[in-house]
C-alpha cells in the first residue's frame, strides 16, 4: 500500500480549482502512489465542468468515485457515464421523508428513476448507498436496506458527524441532532440483523460490533490520514485535526513546480500522521475500518480482496 491510497476533493467557500489545476493535482497524485480519487461536496453535479473534471482524473489513472445527491444526474449523467468507477448516492430515508430531509421535493422519486434505469446499462459504474444517521431519521436502515437491495446498491451508513477539530479545539454546530449511545449501538444491531437477512450493507461485522460495544468508538487507533488525502475545492489540503488550517495549496505547489512528496516531507503533515493516532472524532465506518486496513488487520485485507474482485 502506498503512502496515499486515496484523495478526495470537498468543497468550501473561495475560488475553486480550475479544470486545468485540478487536472494537474489529479495527475501528480497518480505520480505519488494515490490509486482513488473521490469527489463530493457540497453538490458537485453543481459544478458546470463535472465532466471534464472526471475525466480528467480518469486519465491520470485513479479511480473514479462520486458522491451525489442525486437531483442532476438525469441531465448531466451521460457527460460521466463510462467514467465514473463508483457511483455514490446520498440516500437518508425513503419518500417525502427523505425529501423533506433534503428540501428537495421529487428528489427520491428521481433517485429510484435513475437507479432502477441504471441496472439496464452495460457501462454502470459499481453503486453505492449512503445514509447518515441523526434524530432526524432514527429508524432509517429498516426503510433504507429494502431500496439499496432493489437498486442493486451496496449500503453504507455512518452516524452524523456534528462537528470538526479546529485549531481552537472541536468545535460542535450540530450535537443536537447525534444519536445517543443506546440509539447508536441499537443502530448497529439493526445493521447486524438486515446484514444477516441479506440486505446489502457493506460495513464489515468488526465495525458494527465495535459501535455496539462503544457506540461512541473510542477505542480505536486512527491511521486515515496515511491513506486520505483531503482536498477543499478552493486546492487546501486538510489537516483533518486543524480543518481550518490547510497544510498547503495546490496552487503554492504548482507554482513552485514541486508535486505532492513536497507536501509529505514537510513537518506539518508528519505531525499530523502522528497526533491523528490518538484521536477519535471521527466515527464513520471510512475511517475506522481504513485505519485496520492501513495495519494489515487480515480481516481487513480479506474485506479488500473481496471488493476487488467485484
């Protein structure tokens, strides 16, 4: 496994990345050992040059992955059928919940539409499901597992993360909408259940066992950031323990014409390797179950065999 075994671009507030420097970014990850590039946002379908910006990560040679929620992609899917690698959609629950949820009124029937179109096409990408937990949709892997099973998707899901790790400390703007720790070790033993019936949820039975035993997981070691790389939309790359704090700019390495082993080398990020190794913020599956990947858990690298080969 290579120093970076995945990039992925957010999008924040400033002048985001043109097409051009955003080519240039994706082709010195490929040149640095990065294998995946996974764009979210915000809403990227939003950005007029989505296309372009997913092809050209095709053609540095990552693999493509998408995150969406899913209301443009009748009109501006074929600009990305054949190069997006993975498909992701933003599924919190079923009908008008889902669409109160997201203020998007027809958003789930266009989802179903597109998804169920979607197992027609020879060129369709691998397709996942995912469902953020809170009080707003308790319950929701019950409604949610039955749709993912009919859409051929693979379901993620993940407790809502309601803050993030300033440089003043961590900084809570949602707690109010958590799951408690019963909720969430109840959520893992639905999970369990639905995984047991057939349903397609793809967290590994090691992670939905760790949230049942300590739904607020702090009993894991975090190694993430050696194998994700996040990059805002406006080119900062994240320091996930100082989110408003870049390391660096894309645009500052490009211009200084060095790639991303000028960012690896620096002091900044090999602190941040070190400290993000007793931190235990972040609670998604992601995360966890990247960082057993990164030691060689060989259930782990069994997991990984097996989406391989997919």
């Amino acid at each position: 496994m290579g120093r970076s075994a995945a990039a992925s671009e957010t999008a924040l507030p400033g002048a985001e990345l043109s097409t051009e420097e955003a080519a240039w970014l994706y082709e010195r990850a490929a040149g640095a050992g990065i294998a995946q590039l996974v764009i979210w946002g915000g809403e990227p379908l939003l950005r007029a040059d989505v296309g372009e910006v997913v092809r050209a990560g095709a053609r540095a040679g990552l693999s493509v992955g998408l995150i969406t929620n899913g209301w443009l992609l009748d009109e501006r899917w074929e600009e990305l059928r054949g190069w997006v690698d993975t498909l992701i959609l933003s599924l919190d629950d079923t009908g008008e919940a889902h669409d109160r949820m997201r203020k998007l009124p027809g958003l789930y029937g266009r989802l179903d539409s597109f998804a169920r179109g979607l197992r027609r096409d020879p060129l369709r990408p691998r397709l996942l499901v995912n469902c953020v937990l809170s009080r707003l949709n308790r319950g929701a892997l019950r409604r949610v597992a039955p749709v993912a099973l009919a859409w051929g998707a693979g379901l993620y899901f993940c407790p809502m993360e309601t803050g993030e790790l300033r440089e003043g400390g961590f900084e809570d703007r949602k707690g109010g909408l958590a799951l408690s720790p019963t909720e969430l070790a109840e959520a893992a033993q639905l999970a369990r259940l639905l995984q047991e019936a057939g349903y397609p949820l793809r967290a590994t039975r090691r992670y939905l066992d760790l949230l049942y035993r300590d739904p607020l997981l702090r009993s894991y070691s975090c190694r993430a950031p050696r194998a994700i790389l996040s990059v805002t939309a406006d080119g900062s790359f994240r320091d996930c323990l100082r989110r408003d704090a870049p390391l660096a700019k894309v645009r500052d390495l490009r211009r200084r014409g060095t790639g991303l082993e000028a960012l690896f080398s620096t002091p900044r990020y090999r602190a941040m390797l070190r400290e993000a190794e007793r931190c235990t913020v972040c609670n998604n599956p992601d995360v966890v179950e990247t960082s057993w990947a990164w030691r060689l858990r060989p259930f782990m690298l069994l997991r990984l065999l097996s989406l391989a080969g997919r």
